[in-house]
C-alpha cells in the first residue's frame, strides 16, 4: 500500500509539472505598447529581394529575418496609393470603404478634386479642408484610440495630405503632412493637436529654408547598384530643387529625401513624446515614396529608384533604433505595407519603335457628345472625363426620358471604335460584375457614388494626352503613359509574437487590417469582414 501510495504521489507531481509547464508555454506574450506603420508608395519584393547586399542589418534585412514576409498583397484591378492604403487601414474595398482614388469627378462643377475635400470647400480647395470623414468605416488607429479609451495616442506623417489622413483615420491626435504651397508641416482642422517636433521643425529647420541647398546624388558607388547597363554607371544623377522651379514643394515630395523628412520628423516623435513607454498602446503611422521618380531628364530611372530603396532602408533602421532607445521592440508591433506605384510613366525613346499614341479624352468627350446629339437632337449628353471614367449627363436623360442603361450602351459602342480603346465598360456591367477578367474584384474596388457612367480601357503604350497631369506647370512633367501592371505589393510585420516566415501565396489586402488587430488583441475595424491571417 506504501508502496502504491508513492507511486500515485509521483506520478501526480508529474502530471502537474507538465501541466504546469503547458500553462506557461501558453501564456500570451505582452500586447505591444507601440504600433509603427510604415505605408510604401511603389513598394516592389523583387525590388527588396535585390538590393538586400545593400542593406544594413537593422532596416529590411531585420524585418525579413525576424518578421512575417507577406510576398503578395493583392489590391485587385484600377487602385492607386491613396484608395490602397484606405484598403489597408479599414479592411474593406472602395465600394465599402467611400475611398476608390486619390481625386474624383464632380460632374455638376465639372472638376475634379481630392476625395477627402470637405464636400463644402469645393471649387475652394485649402490644405487645412482636408477631413476623414469621407472615409466611411473604421480604421486600426480609430481602434487602437478606442481600446483604451481615449488614452493611447495616435500620430500620423506623410509627405502626402491624403495619405497622411487615412493613417491617422477619425480619432486621431493629429495628422500632419509637407505642404506644396509652402514647404512646411501642415495639417487638417479636424486634428487638434500639434506635436513639439513639427512646431520645432516648422521654426527652426523647416524645409523651404534647406531646400535651396539640397540635392538628391546617388548614397552608393555607382557600381554597386545591380542590374543596370554599363552606360548608366558613367553618369550619376543629380536633382536639386531651386526656389525658381515651378512646383518645387511637390516635386520635391516624391524625391527620396522628402522620405528622410519624414523618418526624421518619427525618429522626434518617438524619443520626445515617449510613444509606447505609458501602458497603454500608442500608434505612428509614416508615409514614404519610392515610385519611380518622373521629373528627371531619362526615362530610365532604375537608378533613382534603388538609390531611394537604399534610403528608406536606412531610414527604417533609424526608426527601429529610436524605438529600441524608447518602449523597445520587444513591445512594439512594426509593418511596412507596400502600395501601388502610379500606373504611368514616361514613353521610350523613338529610337525603340515600341507602338504608341496618344488619346485625347477631351476629343473624345467631344465625338461622343456630338454622336448622341445626331441620335437624340442637341444638348450636353456628356458632362466629362476623369481617370478613365466618361460621366453622361443623368439630369438630360431623365428631361428626354432616355434609358441610363441604354444611353451607356449605345455610348460604350461608340467608344469602343476609338483609336487607342481596348474595351469599354458600362457601369451597369460592373455593377453587376460582368466587366473585366476579374469581375467581383472591379465591382468592389469602384464607389457607386462616384464612379462614371463608361470604363475606358486605353492600349498600354498610349498616352493619355490631356488628363488633370497636363494641366500641371511643371516643366518637368510629361504626358502620362499607359502601362498595365498587377497592382500587388509585400508588407514585412514583426512583433514580439511572432517569428520568420514567408507567405508566397496572394494574400487578399483587406485581411491585413484584421490581421493587425489580432496581434494588438483589439477589434477589427467596423468594415473587415475578411478573417485575419494565422501567422506563427
């Protein structure tokens, strides 16, 4: 019986040492303190993947090393940065979400204008009128505020105002972004706040004052940047940003050190306003651009390009070096999210004889209208044209009592038959997802309330010859050309809870919101009906 007695003893010390030990390996590690989301314009792996001999230890080398590497991030046909990163920060489409591009059409003023405008300031455009609240959902910052209450804070950076909104989302402590009329930080009135870094920077090393002598000159030997053909290692580049440049501030914007600018500006916000060390969870959201530069003389410019990628690498080591001197990374949650680059570029060269051509949306509009006034008799049947969309005049066809379904078919009939057009699309198609080779996917990414009536498809190699980018007084600038291109990008995560890992497979874009919260142990904003990803 003694004998018994210890065995059973024994083996019940066992029994709740291994269940005391399972306990602990299930113990959930901390919830991060800080959020870091670092959102890319033109963010390419194949980019990432060639340069990493390049890269130091701590920027994309360590998150790629230590994090979650999400490959293929799909945003699904006709998304630009602006409705991409709308997408990434609410986990829902356009047709959800209220955001399908950076500017839309409207048809009664005959303009177009950026879709987080106060609908009040139309026609009367000021920075400050910018506001969230055409953003119709959620956002994780909107929720990181949410989940304690109001006493995280919640911060946003971009060169872009757009941009710099939508990272900030509704409940935001400020949101703030380069102006391209002055050069300085700027932000919307519906922020509050002004942190002591911009007020410091605005004062004392604001960028108009620099900028006279600032000059973006390759960071690398020529040589050291793969891939690139013997004559373009015998002349670097060099763009520098005169008071005597139309449009400086905007060019500037999209150059590589207005991204330094913005690094600098988070590595300031970080150390001075204590992010992440009070016990409750803060949030920095920074915006960055690494598409291809087009205000340079060459249409190529790889070498604009790598040179910004080995920039922001550097730049994202120095945030997660001000983050290990702050809250460490052992309480941070950190992303970088790629967004689309711009769909055009510049056209080669006449020597390569690749076909091209140019069309005209303003001729157009102006065919089109004076066909369905020899059909229907006189009046204004076609109100315009805006990134791809021919808008009708509804208000005419409900006088005539014409069919809006039937005026868009006989209209895309016509359409179709122009020099340049590859298909045509009529809204009630789209609607209904017919349209495309990806249907469903066209029909979540357009807002009906601000879509056209028609689609227009241009042939890739085209110009676009008088769009809203004609209008611009950049010398510099030149028309925009068609290319068609898959609109997927990678996002790097890494946090306490999580270990290397690779995910090749396309990853839908409104799966890494939820994704987000899951690993801050917060709801998913309002609007994120995907399931997040299980990552280890």
């Amino acid at each position: 019986m003694t004998s018994r007695l210890a065995c059973v003893m024994v083996a019940s010390m066992v029994t709740m040492g291994i269940a005391s030990a399972s306990s602990r390996a299930k113990e959930p590690s901390p919830r991060p303190t800080l959020v870091v989301g670092i959102f890319v314009e033109g963010l390419s792996a194949d980019y990432v993947n060639l340069l990493r001999s390049n890269f130091g230890a701590d920027g994309f080398n360590r998150l790629i090393d230590n994090g979650v590497t999400i490959e293929n991030v799909d945003y699904g046909p006709g998304i630009d940065a602006t409705a991409a990163t709308a997408m990434l920060v609410s986990g829902a489409s356009p047709a959800v979400n209220g955001i399908p591009a950076a500017r839309v059409w409207d048809s009664s003023a005959k303009i177009d204008y950026p879709i987080l405008l106060d609908p009040k300031q139309i026609g009367t455009y000021a920075e400050q009128a910018l506001t969230p609240a055409p953003l119709l959902v959620s956002t994780v910052a909107d929720e990181v505020r949410i989940s304690d209450g109001g006493l995280g804070v919640v911060h946003a950076i971009a060169a872009d105002p757009q941009i710099a909104i939508l990272m900030g989302g509704h409940a935001a402590n400020s949101g703030f972004w380069i102006s391209d009329v002055t050069g300085k930080w700027t932000t919307s009135r519906h922020y509050r706040e002004t942190p002591p870094p911009i007020s410091r920077r605005n004062v004392g090393f604001n960028i108009p004052v620099r900028l006279d002598t600032l000059a973006w000159e390759p960071a690398l030997p020529l040589d050291r940047y793969p891939d690139l053909p013997e004559y373009k290692k015998l002349y670097p580049f060099r763009h520098t940003f005169p008071a005597r440049l139309p449009d400086r501030f905007k060019i500037f914007k999209t150059s590589a050190p207005a991204n330094r600018e913005v690094a600098s500006a988070a590595v300031e916000y970080i150390s001075t306003l204590s992010l992440g060390t009070r016990g409750v969870t803060d949030m920095l959201s920074l915006g960055f651009d690494v598409s291809p530069y087009l205000y340079g003389r060459d249409a190529d410019n790889r070498i604009e390009t790598m040179d910004a990628y080995v920039r922001l690498d550097s730049d994202i080591a120095g945030i997660i070096r001000a983050i290990e001197k702050g809250p460490g990374m052992d309480k941070t949650l950190l992303f970088v999210a790629g967004t689309p680059a711009p769909t055009g570029g510049k056209r080669d060269e006449e020597r390569w004889n690749i076909p091209s051509g140019q069309f005209s949306p303003r001729k157009a509009v102006s065919l089109l209208n004076m066909y369905l006034m020899a059909i229907h008799g006189n009046g204004e049947w076609v109100k315009g044209y805006h990134n791809g969309y021919f808008y009708l005049n509804r208000q005419l066809l409900k006088e005539k009592g014409l069919a809006e379904a039937d005026m868009r078919r006989e209209a895309a009939d016509f359409l179709a038959r122009m020099s340049g057009v590859s298909d045509v699309y009529t809204l009630d198609d789209i609607l209904a997802r017919r349209a495309g080779d990806t249907p469903a996917a066209l029909r979540r990414n357009i807002s009906a309330n601000h879509a056209g009536d028609l689609l227009v498809m241009v042939n890739p190699g085209w110009e676009i010859s008088d769009d809203e980018a004609e209008a611009s007084t950049t010398e510099q600038a030149q028309l925009p050309v068609v290319r068609w291109q898959s609109s997927t990008s990678p996002i790097y995560i890494i946090a306490p809870s999580l270990s290397s890992s690779e995910i090749v497979e396309r990853v839908d874009a409104r799966a890494v919101a939820p994704t987000i919260a899951r690993q801050l142990r917060i709801r998913s904003p309002n609007a994120a009906a995907l399931p997040p990803l299980l990552l280890n």
